[in-house]
C-alpha cells in the first residue's frame, strides 16, 4: 500500500477541534491567522496563546498536550477517551467543544501523516525563502487540512494562495496548487516547468506530489519559483 492512501481521517477532525479552541483564547488575525495552526518540531501546534497556552500534538509520541500556564495536561490519541479528556480540561477554562466523534489513532496514520508533513511543510518553506513583498506564515488550516501560504499585492483583494492538500472528496492523493486571484485567463498559454493548468472547480496550477518527491527539495524550490512568476502575471 502506498503510505499516502493511508487517509488522516482521525487526526483531522482533533485539529478541527483544536483550531476552534484557538479561535476562542485569541483575537482575531489577518489571513484568518487565529483559525490555523502550524507544524514544527514533529508536532502540529495551536503556537503559544496570549503567552500562556499552547495546544499540540506529538505525532512521534500520538500524545496531546494542553499546556496552560506551566501546566501540562495529556491526552493519548491511540487509546484514551479524546472528547471526554479534552472537555475535562477545556471546560475548566470555560471553552466549547463543538464534536463528540473524535476516535482514537493508530501508529499508521500518525507515522504516514508525519512523513508527509515534514516533507510539505519543507518544501513551503523553502519556497517561502524566495519570496519578497507581502506574504504569510506557513499555516495548516484544520479545516480543509492543508498547508497554505498566501502571497498578496496590497491592492484590492489580489494574491496568490500557495498550498499543499493532503487529498480531497475530489482528489485521492496529495497535490500542490497555485491559484493567483483574480485570475488571468491568458496565463493559460504560458507553458510550465511542472503541474498543469486546472480549471475545473478551481483555477490555477496543480503539482501531483508525486512529481514534487521525485525532486530534490531544492530543484522542487527552483519549479515552484518559476511558477510562481508565470501566476504572478495575473497581475498588471
């Protein structure tokens, strides 16, 4: 079995609970930055809050840890009762917990979504590094449980979204995506150094991961540079 047919489906609905919690101990950011959260250190992270809570997961460890004031409180993902822990906890702090069906994770699904975040998450931050102007952190937003980083012009609403999804209802395995707003429908008659044209539910520029693997983390860089400057001339 390839590792990356292995869906994230347990871990995901936790980080959805994990950004709304987030949502309520911070006020709101720019790029709906208080609904994120990030990966670092072999974990996926709340960051700390208002200096004193921090939310994360160990994926080496498949341990939670609410960490409040020099206190820590844990959860073990591959075997404890999540919801009732966390409302345990969270429920001191007066915060609302919105799901009850959060089941238990196995090694797999923590091992095959480690391997394919650190490899994400590298490979976005690289890319970041080329970058000038207005741009964002590398966030991983629970919701569509992706990684994003948006980079924006200043005028009006334009900005291109840069990404990584683990899959979707409409694609099976993990892809890269480019997508400049508003979009230029003549960017279409440029040619690309890797991924394709997609204009169907969504317009921009679709990198299969496989193609990105293949690649030396520094080539995949140099690629996705040049495709950024191909949808930046969605811009005039």
């Amino acid at each position: 079995m390839h590792d990356l047919e292995v869906r994230f489906e347990n871990i995901h609905p936790i980080c959805m609970i994990m950004g709304e919690l987030k949502q309520q101990l911070i006020k709101e950011l720019p790029h709906f930055g208080h609904h994120s959260l990030f990966f670092q250190n072999d974990e996926i992270t709340t960051g700390q809050l208002n200096n004193e809570t921090e939310i994360k997961i160990n994926l080496l460890t498949g341990q939670l840890l609410y960490f409040h004031n020099e206190k820590g409180h844990f959860i073990d993902l591959k075997k404890d009762d999540i919801f009732r822990k966390l409302k345990e906890i969270t429920s001191k702090e007066n915060l609302k917990l919105s799901s009850e069906s959060l089941k238990n994770v196995n090694e797999q699904e923590l091992q095959s979504y480690h391997n394919f975040a650190v490899k994400a998450k590298q490979l976005l931050e690289l890319f970041r590094m080329n970058l000038r102007g207005n741009f964002t952190l590398v966030h991983l937003w629970p919701h569509h449980f992706d990684f994003s980083l948006e980079w924006f012009t200043g005028i009006k609403d334009e900005q291109i979204g840069i990404g990584i999804s683990p899959g979707d209802e409409n694609y099976s395995f993990p892809y890269l995506y480019m997508n400049p707003w508003p979009f230029d429908e003549k960017l279409i008659e440029n040619s690309l150094p890797i991924g394709k044209w997609h204009t169907s539910l969504w317009k921009g520029v679709k990198v299969e991961w496989d193609e990105l693997v293949e690649l030396t983390p520094k080539e995949a860089t140099e690629k996705l540079t040049k495709l950024f400057f191909i949808t930046r001339k969605s811009f005039h």
